[in-house]
C-alpha cells in the first residue's frame, strides 16, 4: 500500500506545530492562573506534570487507535 509522502508531511509537521502551540500557551498562562488562584508553586508543578502526563496518554492512545484502525482497514 503506497502512500502519498507529500500529504504526510505537512500533516505530521502542522501537528506538531499545534503541540507546540498548545504548550507554550498552557505553560505560559500557568504563572496567570496561579496568581488569580493564590496557588502555590508546587500545586503548580503538579497541575503542570498532571496536564503533560495525560496529554502523553492521550497521544499515545490516539496513535494505538490510529493503528488499530490502519490494520482493520487493511485487511
């Protein structure tokens, strides 16, 4: 099965960009939203490894579905 490379691509590396995106701006705020909440800085930690844990999970997860669909479709 050939795949076309010059669709991929930019679909992988405009993905990538988004994550990027999406942690700059969640990391940035963080300092924000933990003023305005009067949190101190180790609830802040955790709140950070909490929100890049489950965002790992969740690519993770995504990726294995987008496997398991591959093979169904393959077959």
């Amino acid at each position: 099965m050939k795949y076309k490379f010059g669709i991929i691509l930019p679909i992988i590396l405009i993905s990538y960009f988004l994550i990027l995106l999406d942690n700059s701006v969640v990391f940035t705020s963080t300092v924000q939203i933990a003023n305005s909440l009067h949190m101190t800085s180790q609830s802040v930690a955790w709140i950070t490894n909490i929100y890049a844990l489950v965002f790992g999970s969740m690519l993770l997860l995504g990726g294995r579905l987008g496997d398991c669909t591959a093979e169904n479709q393959s077959s």
